[in-house]
C-alpha cells in the first residue's frame, strides 16, 4: 500500500482553510483532502490555491460538520 494512501482501518478527516488565516477557520471540511478543497472553492468562488488542508480529530470534524 502507498503511504500516499490513508490507511482503511482509520478514518482521516481535514479542514481547508484560508492561506493566512491565523485562526485557521474552517471553510470546508471532508473525508477526503481534495474534496474539502473542492468545497472551499465552490462556496467562496476563490481558486484552489487560496486554501490550505489540515488533518483535523474525530472530534472536531464532527463539531465542524454539524454546523
């Protein structure tokens, strides 16, 4: 298995940010990096490369998700 492949036994949850956003606030989150800079983009209308990803918990993407 590729390292570039996340692990089926452990759930991997990011947030895509904006660039320089000290608070790193969540614009979109996902279980898929690329997905959650799909999102970004589309809500904000910004290209891709204005958003970062970070890996975040369990715990934060489910406060994330459901708001």
């Amino acid at each position: 298995m590729s390292t570039f492949t996340p692990s089926p036994e452990f759930n991997h949850y990011y947030k895509a940010c904006r660039k320089g956003d000290r608070e790193s606030k969540a614009v979109a989150v996902n279980q898929s990096p690329v997905a959650a800079l799909a999102a970004a983009s589309e809500i904000t209308g910004l290209p891709r490369d204005n958003f970062e990803v970070h890996e975040i918990s369990n715990a934060e993407f489910e406060g994330l998700h459901r708001r």
